[in-house]
C-alpha cells in the first residue's frame, strides 16, 4: 500500500500502457480508495497542499493511430501527454470536484452491484449535486476523466452503455442460460443490442453468413431487412442509427473477433458525415482514446463512393451544408485518413454536392441488394 500511496494522484501514470483496463469490481474500489487515501496523505502532510489530477491528454494532439503487425486493423490511441484538472484554477476547481463526486458514485454503484446508464447516473447527481452537474455533457465528460485518471473502462466503474443498435440475418445469438435467439427471425426491426456489454462479451454466437454489413441509417437497414436480403447475400446486417453508440461497435468487435474470416463492409452515404461513422467504426473515436482498441474493426467502405455517382440522377445530389463542410475539416486534418477516403472527401468538397443512399432508389425500391452484391464483387479495389 506505501508503495501505491507515494505520490498524489500519480498511481498507474508511471506505467506505459495509455489504455483503460477492464478490472472486477473490487479492484475498480481499490484504485479509488487509493486515490482517496492519497489525497488525504497530501493534505494532512507537515506541508499541505491541494495537488493537480494528471489525466491522460484526451485531445486530437495527443491522438495517435497504431497498425497492428499481425493485423489489418488500426486504431486510435492516446500517447503520454497530460492535461490537469485543478482545485486552485477558478475554471478548473469545480472540474476538479467533479471527478471527486464521480468516483464516490461509482463507488457506491460498485458496492450496490448495480448497473447505470450514462443518463440515470446524469439524473442522480444532478439531485445530489445541483451546484456542479448541470447538464448530461458534465457528466460525459467527467466520466472520461475518471476513466482517464483511473485507467479502467466506464463499464468496470458500473457505467452501462446506452444501445440504439439492431442486428439481423444469418446469426444465432445465445445468452448464458437463455434461449438462442436466430435474428433472421426477428421481423423488420431485428433484434435490439442489449447496452451491457458484459452481456456482450459472453453472447454465443454462430452464423453461416460470408459478410458482415454496417449500414449507417436505420430505414435503409430496414428496407434491407424487409426485402431480406441476408437471404440474397448471406450476410449479418448491423445498425447504430446513425453515428455509432459504444454498445453497437462492441458488438461489432466481438463479431470480428469470433468470425474473423468474415469481411465487414459499411453502406453509408456520400458525404463527409457518413465517413466520419465509417471511420468511427473502423478506428475508434478520440474522445474514447483510451477505449478505442476495444471497438475497432477491419471495416471496409463498400458504397455510397464517387464513382457511383453515375447511378444517381443529378437532380438526387444534395448541396453540401456548413456542418457537412466542418466534419469534413476535421477529416482531413486528421492522421487517420488513408489516402483513398481523403480523395474521396476532396471530390465532395470540390463538387459541394453530397449523396444519400436513399438516391438509389431512382432504379427501384429492390435495387439495394443488387448494388451490394455488385459492389461487394468489386470489394478488391476497397
């Protein structure tokens, strides 16, 4: 215990490993009496003072991308860089509290063995602490500090996912002590992504599917469904409805991890925001730096591209708007970009016209799963 009490607030940082571990319950306590028991020693020292809390750096700076050298996948990781949250900094101090009343409600959620969700635990301490959490953004980001001062994931500290995301075809999914659920079955909607991932994490699961397809907007996945086209393409068919929530790529991971001869394959629309959910899917996101490992996948960017333009009337093109020309800023000005996709985000610049899968529709409503078919043909060149 002296060993872990010798500097205030820096447990963990001398290790070199920028990532958040997924610990048990009893060691999250651990890391947060420990940091309480620092604390205190620092106070009550013959020379007190109230000391900064070194967090892991969370912005694009300190951002890097890995490639793996057995794989084809890479992720976004934070490097040893340090951001503070101070108690003598007037813009800071109530930041600095923050994190204190954060990890006293998880330790209390920790020794209840309960589950919250990011919104619950937003309505909790907006009743027990009105004057320091006001809105659900306070939260969001308060949680990211605990996880990066602590350097375990928001779901080891009781912090339950919140799921938007379905998931339908050629896949049968069995809960420990549940009955196997075959989400060809599950009619239109497909069956909805629990948002606790240690649920995730011990799902069985089985498919004869040859592809698994990400599809960005929730009535294209529908449409899909509904025409059945798993049956078409053997395939899986996941959504997140829009921009990708923690527990739809988790999901996703897990499916890489134990299908991992299945290629994926994203349809979202031509535009820069579709690129930045492909991309979210593939590398992870930087605000979840020190998470972003546990959810990145292989994904390979089957349509809407440029060269499709030729399929689609110009009359369908839709002008680019100022938020489509800011994600697409911010695109370009990150490391992540391959070459491709940044030539890509060029052409729509340049042309200020963006393009919605929707737009296919111009060569009827069952034309989807023949683009797919074809474009997953021609998936070499991707």
């Amino acid at each position: 215990m002296e060993d872990l009490n010798r500097s205030s607030m820096q447990f963990f940082s001398d290790q070199q490993l920028c990532y958040a571990d997924i610990l048990s319950p009893l060691e999250v306590r651990a890391r947060i009496e420990v940091s309480v028991l620092s604390f205190l020693k620092i106070l009550n020292s013959p020379d007190p003072a109230i000391s900064d809390i070194p967090l892991i750096n969370r912005r694009s700076s300190n951002s890097r991308v890995s490639q793996g050298l057995l794989t084809d996948v890479s992720w976004i990781f934070l490097s040893h860089s340090y951001c503070t949250r101070s108690l003598m900094k007037a813009n800071a101090a109530k930041a600095f509290v923050r994190v204190w009343k954060m990890m006293e409600m998880c330790f209390q959620i920790l020794v209840q063995e309960k589950r919250v969700t990011q919104r619950e635990l937003f309505y909790k301490l907006l009743c027990d602490s009105p004057e320091y959490f006001t809105s659900q953004l306070q939260v969001n980001r308060t949680i990211q500090d605990v996880v990066a001062l602590l350097r375990c994931s928001r779901y080891s500290l009781g912090i339950m996912a919140s799921s938007r995301g379905l998931v339908a075809g050629r896949l049968l999914l069995q809960e420990p002590n549940g009955e196997a659920v075959d989400c060809s079955q599950c009619g239109s909607s497909g069956y909805a992504i629990s948002g606790d991932l240690n649920l995730l994490e011990k799902l069985t699961m089985k498919t004869d599917a040859r592809y698994i397809i990400v599809v960005e907007k929730h009535a294209i996945f529908h449409r899909l469904v509904e025409d059945r086209v798993f049956n078409q393409i053997p395939s899986i068919l996941i959504t997140a409805k829009g921009y990708p929530d923690i527990a739809t790529r988790f999901l996703l991971h897990r499916m890489s991890r134990t299908f991992p001869d299945l290629p994926i394959f994203a349809l979202v629309d031509w535009n820069p925001a579709g690129l930045a959910i492909l991309c979210t899917f593939k590398f992870g996101s930087i605000g979840m730096g020190l998470e972003a490992y546990r959810y990145a996948c292989n994904v390979r960017w089957l349509g809407v591209r440029g060269d499709d333009l030729q399929l689609i009337p110009e009359q369908s093109l839709v002008p680019l708007k100022p938020r489509d020309l800011q994600v697409a800023k911010s695109l370009m000005s990150s490391e992540i970009l391959q070459e491709n996709y940044r030539e890509e985000l060029e052409l729509m610049v340049q042309s200020g016209q963006r393009a919605e899968i929707e737009a296919l529709y111009y060569h009827g409503y069952d034309y989807l799963g023949k683009y797919i078919a074809t474009k997953i043909v021609q998936a070499n060149y991707i």
